[in-house]
C-alpha cells in the first residue's frame, strides 16, 4: 500500500467485470409498433440510477420505469453501458433457466414501454437485441462511481490522499440503499452481489486511507460497526485491530484477532488468513513501524515502453494503391500538429478480400509517423469466442509498460487508464478482425497524435468520426498481377489465357488468387491451363481453393456461423437463385417473407459483407460467396423440398409479375388467361410505363430465372415465363440472351416429351427467329408449333404460330400461301374470344393485300386492326396497326397521311423501348420520303434506322434498308455510295436466297445507273 505498511488482504478498489450470461440463438431485432409515437427528448437530460432502486430522471423529474421486470430490463441494460444484449442474453437475466412459454413477446413489450418512458434513440435494436444509448458520461450513478474511483486511484498515486479520500467519499455516497432494490431475476441477485462486493472495497480503500492520514480515532467507531455487520470479513477486522493498536488500545486490538479466529473456526473451519495472522504477531511484540503514520513514497516514473506488434507485411503485397494512399492521408493526419482529434480508420469487406494484408501494409507504411510504437491485436470477430475488450486492455497497458498490479479489473477502469496511458504519445493501433463496434470503441485511444485502423468483415457505420473505407475484389490487372508474383512471370507469360480464367473463377478475390497461386506454385509440373480447368466447375471449385492452412471456404464458413438463423435461412435461400444480383420484391419472394422483414435481413446480411447492395433495393452475391451459400442450402436446409418450394415461389413471381405487364401492355389479349396458374403473387404497376421499367430492369434476372426453371415441373411455368415476357426479345439489349434461353427451354421440352409445352417453347422461338430476320427457322418452328398445339388442344400457340406463318410468308414472297394461314389465325382468334390476336392477324393480312396490289382493302384490313387496339386501349400494339396503315397509304399515294401515321407509330414504340420496330418504322419512313422525291430526309431516315437495327432484326431487314438508302444516295448524285450499299444488300440477299436480290441486280445494272 501506498503510504503504510502493506496490509494482510488489501485489495485494489475497484468493480470486477460484468458477467454476461452465455447468448443463446437471439431473436430478431424488436422494432416499434405500428402508429407507435415516441416523443422526442433531449438525451442529455437523462439520469439513471442503479446503485440503490433501479430510477430514471429527465432532469430532477422521475420517469416512471414500470413493474419490477421492466426495470430488470431497464438494470440490465444499463449494466452493460451501451454495449448490446441480445434477446437471449436479457431473456435469461430476466427469468433464468425457467423462462415463460411467451418470454420473447413480454421482453418486446417491456422494450417498447420502456422507449416510450425513455424516448427516441436511447433504448435502441441492435443485432438482434438491445443496448441503452445516448444518455452523457456520468448519466449513470454507476459510472459516475467507477470515475470517482479512478479518479481516487490517481490521486491516491500522486500521494494526494485528501483528494483521493474524498472522491472515494463522493463515489460511496452515490448509494442509496442496497444496490438493484427490488428488482427481480437472477442476473440482478448476481449483480447485487457484486456491486456489494465493490461497495465494501471502496470503503475498506477509503478507510485504509483515513488510518494513512492518522484518522485512526475516528475510524474505530466506524470499522465496529461494519465488522458487525460482515463479521466474516477479514479485511475490516484487520484494519480495525490497526486503528485500535495506532490508539493505543493493543489488548483491543489482541481480542479483535481472538475472536476472529474463534468465530472463523466456529463458522468456516479455518484459520485466519496469514495477513491478519502475520498483524497479530506484529501487535504483540509491538512492532514500532506499525505505530507510525508513512508519509506518500515517491515512485522513480518508469522509462516509457515502445511497443512494436505489427505482423510481417506479406512480400507480395500487389495493386491497391488508391486505398494505400487514401489510408495514409488519414494515418497522416494524426501526426500533425496535435490540433487534430485522433485519426481513425475501418476497413470493411467480404472474408478473404485482404482487408488485413492492406492495413498491414499502410501500418508498416506510416510506422515513422508515430515513433512511440504500433500496438496490434486480432480481435477474432468472425470467431466463436470474440476477444474481450477488457483481457485486450489488458495486453495493450502491459505492453505500454504498466504494472500488473496496476492495472484495474473493470473496462471503464481499463480504457480510463489506457487513454491516460497514451496521452501525449503517437502510436498506431491496429484492430483487426473486429466484430462490431461495441467491442472496438473502449480500445480507441482518446487523444491527438494516436492513430487506429479498424478491419472488420462489418461496415462500422456506428464509430463516430471514423474515415470507412470498402474494400472491393481486385482489379482484373491487380489480380493478374498477384497471380504472377506468386506463380512466377514466365509461368504465367506462356498460358495468359489460362491465367485470366483462374484469376476470373477465383472472383478476383485475394485470398482464393492467393490459394489457386500457392497450388500452382507448389506443382512445377501443373500448366496453368490444368489449375483453371479444375476450377471451371463450380461444384468443386471452393473445394479446389485450398492451400495448406489457407482455405476459402473456411473464411466464409466463419462469417456464416455467426449468423442469426432467419439472417442464416436467407444466405441459403438466396443463393440458390441465378441472375447477376436479385430485387428486393423477388427476394421477398424467394424467402416467403414480407418485404420489409425481407429488407432488414438483406440489409444485415450487408452489413456483414456476406451479401452487397448493388443498388437500393438490389442486392447479389459474390460468384464464391454464393457457391458457398448453395452448398450450404444443400448442406443446412431441412428437406430438399424446401429449396424447391423457394424456386418455385421465384418463378411464380416472376410470371404473375411479367403476366401483369403483358396484360398493360396488350389489353385484351387472352394469352394471359392461357398461361400456367401461380401460387405466389406478382407486383401491380400504375401504368404501362411502370410496368416496362420493371420488365427491362429484371430482363437478366428474370432470364436467369427461366434457365434455371427449365427442367421438371417447374418447366411448363417457364416457357409460359419467356413467353410473357417476348418483348425482351425484340428490344435488342436482350434479344440474345432470350434466344438462348429459348432454345435452353425447347431443349428441355423436347426431353420432357410434352407436345403442349413443346408447342409453346417453339412458339417463343419462331419469335426469336423473326426477330433476327430467320425466316425459314421461324417457319420450321412455327409449323411444328401449329402441329404440337393441335395435337395438345392448346389453342394459344395454334393462333399465334398461324399468325407468324402468314406474316413468314409475306417476308419470303409467299403471298397466297400467307393470306391463308393469316385468315386461318382470324378465326382461331375469334373462336377464343382475342380481339387483339384478331386485330394482329388483320394487320398483318393488310401488308399481305398491300403485297398483292390489293391497296384499298389493305387500308380498309390495316382501319379494322387499329379500331379493335384502340377500343382496348392497346397503344403498344395499336402502333403496330398505324405501321400496317401507313405503309397501306404509301402504297395508295396518300404519302402525308402515312408519314403522319408511321411517326405515330414510331413514338409508341420509341417510347415502350421496341427498338426493332423503332428501327423499321424510321426505314418505313424513309420509303415515303423517298416516295415523295424528298431524297436528302429520306437518307438520314435510313441512316437512323441502320443505327437503330444495330444488332437486332437481322441481316435481311439490314439489306432494305441499304437498298433505300442506296436509292436515296443516287438520287442525291452520290452514285458511289450508292452502289456500296446496294452491293452489300445484293451480297445479303444472295447469302439468304431472297427474291430481293433481283430487284438489287437491276439497280446496279449499268442501264439503272445510267
């Protein structure tokens, strides 16, 4: 002891750790009721008590805190000072072992009572719990004791015994009472005694203090009253026998220890310990030392301790320059002029996306920076038993040179005197590895010139004034390059190719390049070629990435563990779905949640880094990240059926979704009414406009979707999917990727064996072939489609096949042959009540009769179609009828009234993103221009319509247009140019076999030219 003699059993004075109870699988984050109101109040105002009845205060008025298992919540929380509980934590301190069968419900209840006491933002969800937040350093009586005591241990050091005897005064007098009075539950009983325990140090310090001063008088009346209330406490009988020896009462002092001993016998069976024993000796020969009053020792201040924990930098280190140089700048700051405030850093990202390697990295970069050492700890926030930040203090001060028997056992105490520690020092703290901010905010230094770089596999949004960086995969060019360092240049020189496919299978991910390297590296007689086909399929490839101790699967298996089971059920189930990311409304779909339970589990899957947000309310998988999530699906899942049932609810929302739009867009149509029934619902759109955001935005997703769907009872729902959705295919963005679907799906209705799906799959093909100006596999596909439907009784395919062959037909020459299998369509419309399949076939049938030199009922079918569209109010369609209508009048002379027409046309489709039939309709226009002697408008018409069937409608619409454009260049006096094109177009239709060809050969014939 500081000042006397040591005396036997003196402890320090200060509150042992808290305890928390083990956690058990926490429930979901309670949130406030609906139409629940919460005043604002200024959290500043608020004051808590524990030290006595468990109160709360705005100021000096009392807040009600409810029953007394309200305030057991109440006590719990403000006994882990702003760091979360979660439901199982509180649920066992509120009931112990024996919890009631709706523990959860009452402890939401509790929470939301008290939030309304307390107002907005102090009593917070958190990661599936609860914490207290807000309120100032000191709110708490608790906290308040604990500064005091620190405070008390300072000045007790310093050798101010005054001030340190009345801050231990001051803390003492914060009791009111026996602490957590009342308050039920058996984490309070264990509390009470604790806090009791602390008590009793405190005044056995104080005490110890007052007989330092020479108090030894007045402190006898004191210590006989409170040797009879713990009279099996040893320490106070020995200060008691102390201040009766220093007041000159030794046979007092003599009878204290003898009945100690006695009554140590009487009730333990033990003797008293060897510091009370080693006092009685001391009084009996009166032992003059013990008289005397010390005064403070000087202590000689030890030289400081300059710590150097970083770990090594890896060799290799490769790429990320912009995150080194944006790291540095902020490090930098704190070596400053010592105006700034602490600088701090956290660094979030996926498992494996090097997050250590670069702070290590900038560590051992801004080393110079902060001459009086590095402090470096791995936090172990992905791992079962995270490190605490109390046993970290710990390691921290003895590493800065501290005295074990200085250093405190509560965190307040520990972080108090780590920031005393370092103030006036410049040294870096590197916290790897964190799991939240909770657990990194008492290991941050307190003052300029300290710097702390945070790694974390969360974003730690909640560290206040902390630079957050994200880290990202590699770069193509970095990740090439780290593969190279490792592999070796001239490897990695002979197969880049090869190399590229490791670096691309890999993600791009540091950790899996690093793994895949380190196998090449360790197999000279390995080709490149050999590691990246091993890792080509996606089956094995996580367990291909594996080097040693170095394993890609264990990093993600190690964020996955930590997961709550609802946030864990979501990372399976989502990663079974295909497509590039996933929208919140499908994902909701996928989980069979709603989509606000559905967006707070997405979002804290984000913040864990196992899922990204690639935009608001978009969300995908890293390509590693979910091969893991679906060999957990297959690993986890209860039953197979369930990852099933989650497909399937995808896809039913896909078609209904898609079903929907088609319905906007094409009113009156029964096609709707043909396709296959869903269980799930669909999304419900404004306006059409609405509708085609959704269908182009999820185009790749829902593609995907239909891939994937392509086999088993799933198959039928899919084709009718594609179908719904025929107009990606002629938008030219996704016009090849539908094809490729749509031959996935005839594929697979060819092995299922069922002509009715079949017929419609084909159906979706022929579409796909006139689109892309296949006329001959468009017939092929819709005649076997006709077949298959009449065979199946299916009569939408029937009607539309019939109806692609009539306008097949009109495009290869086969007018009479067309005229029929259009009129065969009318009927089969009509017979199903589809006015707008009718409408369809009688515009088509118009370019027919227009084809024949039939003008007048060309215009007269063209009139019928876009009355029956426009009664629907069929705009996108009904655009196609003035397209009919407009060329019908062209043909008929009426070249103003068909302009009028095809740029009526020609907004509908510009607006509804139909870039196929945008591009025709400029062509259209171009022909009437051209009709019109108006050359020089007909020129740029065509050019526009060349840009706009860049990559869609095929190289025979490709070769009209030339042809026009040709037309209109000669006719300007561009005779070169016009040959050009007409040679391009003649080699287009020779390729195709198209009767066009003729018409081009008489063009560049030398009469035509002449």
């Amino acid at each position: 002891m500081d000042g006397v003699p040591r005396v036997p059993g003196q402890r320090r004075s200060v509150p042992p750790a808290e305890t928390a109870a083990p956690a058990e699988t926490a429930a979901p984050a309670e949130t406030a009721a609906p139409g629940e109101t919460v005043s604002p109040v200024e959290t500043a105002a608020l004051r808590f008590g524990v030290l006595g009845p468990v109160r709360a205060w705005r100021g000096d008025e009392p807040l009600a805190t409810g029953s007394p298992q309200q305030r057991a919540l109440l006590a719990a929380l403000l006994l882990r000072e702003g760091r979360t509980a979660t439901a199982a934590e509180l649920i066992d301190a509120l009931w112990g072992e024996e919890p009631p069968p709706r523990a959860l419900a009452a402890l939401r209840t509790y929470a939301s009572r008290l939030r309304k006491v307390l107002g907005a933002g102090v009593l917070v969800s958190e990661s599936g719990g609860y914490a207290v937040r807000g309120p100032d350093d000191g709110a708490l009586d608790l906290s308040a004791a604990r500064d005091l005591a620190t405070e008390a241990e300072k000045a007790r050091g310093a050798g101010d015994l005054c001030r340190a005897r009345e801050a231990l005064r001051r803390a003492l007098a914060l009791w009111d009472g026996e602490a957590l009075a009342g308050v039920p539950g058996p984490h309070a009983r264990a509390q009470r005694v604790r806090l009791e325990e602390w008590r009793l140090q405190l005044l056995e310090t104080r005490l110890d203090m007052d007989l330092e001063q020479g108090c030894h008088a007045e402190a006898v009346s004191e210590l006989t009253a409170l040797t009879a209330a713990h009279p099996l406490r040893e320490r106070l009988r020995e200060l008691l026998m102390l201040a009766l020896y220093r007041s000159g009462r030794q046979a007092e002092a003599l009878a204290v220890y003898a009945d100690t001993r006695r009554l140590l016998a009487e009730e333990l069976g033990v003797d008293p310990c060897p510091e009370l024993q080693e006092l009685q000796r001391r009084v009996l020969r009166a032992d003059p030392d013990l008289a005397e009053v010390p005064g403070p020792v000087e202590r000689p201040a030890p030289a400081p301790v300059r710590p150097a924990q970083l770990p090594a930098t890896v060799p290799d280190f490769t790429g990320r320059a912009a995150f080194v140089r944006e790291l540095s700048e902020v490090l930098g700051a704190a070596s400053g002029d010592g105006s700034r405030v602490m600088a701090l850093s956290a660094v979030a990202g996926i498992g494996g996306v090097g997050k250590t390697t670069l702070a290590v990295h900038v560590a051992h970069q801004a080393r110079s920076a902060f001459p009086d050492g590095q402090l470096y700890v791995d936090l172990q926030g992905t791992g079962a038993r995270p490190a605490e930040p109390e046993a970290v203090l710990g390691a921290f001060l003895r590493a800065l040179g501290t005295a074990e028997s200085a250093i405190p056992d509560s965190l307040q105490e520990r972080a108090a005197l780590y920031r005393s520690v370092l103030d006036g020092r410049r040294v870096l703290v590197l916290l790897d590895n964190a799991r939240d901010a909770a657990q990194v905010r008492p290991l941050l230094p307190g003052g300029a010139g300290c710097a702390a770089l945070v790694t974390s596999r969360v974003r730690l949004a909640g560290l206040a004034g902390a630079h957050l960086v994200d880290l990202d995969v590699m770069s193509p060019e970095e990740a090439l390059a780290l593969f190279t360092r490792i592999v070796g240049e001239e490897r990695v020189a002979a197969e880049r190719e090869a190399a590229l496919d490791v670096v691309a299978a890999c993600g791009f991910l540091p950790l899996a390049i690093r793994v895949a390297a380190s196998r090449l590296a360790a197999r000279r007689t390995w080709a490149v070629a050999v590691l990246a086909a091993k890792l080509a399929d996606e089956r094995s490839r996580l367990d291909e990435l594996r080097a040693g101790d170095l394993a890609v699967k264990a990093t993600f298996e190690l964020g996955y563990g930590q997961l709550e089971p609802a946030q864990a059920r979501a990372f399976r189930l989502l990663g079974l779905a295909d497509g590039p990311d996933i929208s919140l409304a499908a994902a909701a779909a996928v989980l069979d949640l709603p989509v606000g339970e559905t967006e707070d589990l997405l979002e804290s899957l984000v913040d864990t880094s196992l899922l990204e947000s690639a935009a608001p309310g978009r969300y995908r998988y890293h390509d590693l990240v979910r091969l893991y999530a679906r060999a957990c699906a297959e690993r986890d899942e209860r039953t197979p059926g369930e990852r099933a049932a989650a497909l399937s609810r995808l896809l039913d929302f896909y078609l209904a979704t898609a079903a929907g739009v088609y319905a906007i867009e094409r009113p009156g149509d029964r096609l709707v009414d043909h396709l296959a029934p869903t269980a799930y619902p669909g999304l419900a759109f404004p306006d059409r406009h609405a509708a085609q955001d959704w269908l182009y935005a999820e185009a790749h997703v829902l593609l995907a979707c239909v891939q994937q769907s392509a086999r088993g009872p799933a198959l039928a729902r899919a084709v009718d999917l594609l179908w719904a959705a025929k107009d990606l295919a002629e938008s030219g963005a996704n016009a090849k990727q539908y094809e490729v679907v749509a031959l996935a799906l005839r594929a697979a209705a060819q092995r299922a064996g069922d002509p009715g799906v079949l017929s419609r799959a084909l159906t979706t093909l022929t579409n796909v072939h006139l689109v892309a100006g296949r006329f001959r596999e468009a017939d092929e596909q819709a005649r076997l489609a006709m077949e298959l439907a009449r065979t199946a009784g299916d009569p939408a395919p029937h009607c539309w096949a019939a109806n692609d062959r009539g306008i097949i037909a009109l495009y290869e020459g086969r007018n009479a042959e067309g005229e029929g299998y259009l009129r065969q369509a009318i009927e089969s419309f009509r017979a199903d009540e589809n006015l707008a399949g009718e409408a369809s076939a009688l515009c088509n049938l118009s370019r027919i009769h227009l084809a024949m030199g039939q003008v007048t009922s060309a215009v007269e079918l063209a009139r019928r179609g876009i009355a029956i569209y426009d009664r629907l109010g069929h705009a996108l369609r009904g655009a196609n009828g003035r397209y009919a209508l407009g060329l019908a009048l062209t043909g008929q002379g009426r070249l103003d009234d068909a302009v009028e027409r095809l740029n009526e046309a020609l907004e509908v489709f510009r607006d509804s993103r139909q870039r196929l039939w945008e591009g025709m309709t400029l062509f259209r226009l171009a022909e009437a221009r051209l009709a019109g002697r108006e050359p020089a408008g007909a020129a740029a018409l065509a050019e526009q319509a060349l840009a706009v069937l860049r990559g869609i409608g095929g190289e025979w619409r490709r070769g009209n247009v030339l042809t026009v454009l040709g037309r209109a260049l000669g006719a300007l006096g561009q005779t070169g140019r016009a040959r050009a094109c007409w040679q391009e177009a003649l080699t287009t239709f020779d390729r195709l076999g198209s009767p066009e060809a003729a018409d081009v050969r008489l063009l560049l014939s030398p009469a035509a030219v002449a």
